[in-house]
C-alpha cells in the first residue's frame, strides 16, 4: 500500500475501481448500477456448493485499494499489506511508473518457483514445510470459516513467510499476481 500511495501522489492515477463504469461497456447493465467498486471476498454465514463464485464474491459500491472491504474501511496502519483492487491497467500504469514491467506468465512461474523445478509449491511439495505455514492461505473450509492457522484471517502483510529460492516473498498465498499475458 505504501508503494502504491506513492504511486498514486506522485501521477494523479484513478485506479479503475474508483471510476465509474461506462454505460457503452455495460450496455445492459442499469443507470443506477454503473457505479466505482470492486468484488469483495465476503465470506457466507454456512457452507455452500463450490460451483457459484458469487455466493462469496460481491460487488461492493465504494470498495478501492484505499478502501478494501468498502467505503468505510481504509487502510490506514496497513502500509506492508498489499494493495488490492488493483486492475490489469493500473499494475501496468504502476510498473511502468515504477521503471519496470509486468512479467509474463512463464517468468512469473520460473520466478515462483524458486530454483525448485517440479514441486508443487515454490518451498517444495508439502503444504507446510516442516509444521511451518509457508504461504498466507485459507485454512478450515472454504468460503465459509478460515481458521486463520497461520496468524492471518484474510490478507496478511508482506514479506511475513520465508523467501523463495530467489529471495522473493509472496509468491503463493495472500493476494492474486498480475502477468503481462495470458
């Protein structure tokens, strides 16, 4: 979040959750409904079948990377968390501020990997290394309950888990990856 606030104070940049839906890219939506948000993850009250996303995904008016869980939520005292609500076009508006690019899907995947070829996670192939939590996840059962096990119910700060391979932190669990292609 500090990264981006900086981002955001030095360019002016709107991020495409705090814009307002145009009526021509949403020709059936309503008038009333094209308003700035962005999906939530808002757990249900009780297990549901995993085949309707929107049983735990809702468009939340006001929600932004300044206010993750809606407008009256911020994100003050949580500069070390990533910022979320950020679309394709504004990672690539902040890499590029950033003098960097987005990388592709397969130099993510090498990058994640951490010099480990053919394990299932970038730390190897159990869950949890040792007894340790590697990665920021749900644990309990998903939707409905996290357990939080690993300290965090949700997002948690960054750099937390141990490295990778390559140093790099985060590259499982916590908040979905931007690539530059498909």
């Amino acid at each position: 979040n500090v990264r981006f606030d900086a981002f955001v104070r030095a360019t002016g940049y709107v991020t495409v959750a705090e814009r307002v839906p145009r009526a021509e890219d949403f020709p059936a939506v309503p008038q009333e409904n094209l308003v700035a948000g962005s999906a939530v993850f808002t757990p249900p009250q009780h297990a549901v079948p995993l085949d309707n996303q929107f049983q735990w995904w809702s468009y939340i008016k006001g929600a932004d990377w300044r206010h993750p869980l809606g407008p009256e939520s911020s994100i003050v005292g949580k500069d070390q968390f990533p910022a979320v609500h950020i679309a394709f076009e504004d990672a690539v508006a902040y890499a590029q501020w950033a003098g960097k690019r987005l990388p592709t899907e397969a130099e993510w995947e090498l990058a994640a990997g951490g010099r480990l070829s053919g394990k299932v996670f970038p730390w190897g192939n159990d869950f949890r290394a040792q007894g340790q939590w590697m990665a920021n996840t749900h644990q309990g059962h998903f939707p409905d309950h996290d357990t939080g096990a690993d300290h965090h119910t949700g997002i948690a700060p960054v750099g937390l888990f141990a490295p990778n391979g390559y140093g790099l932190h985060d590259v499982a669990g916590n908040v979905w990856e931007w690539v530059s292609d498909w």
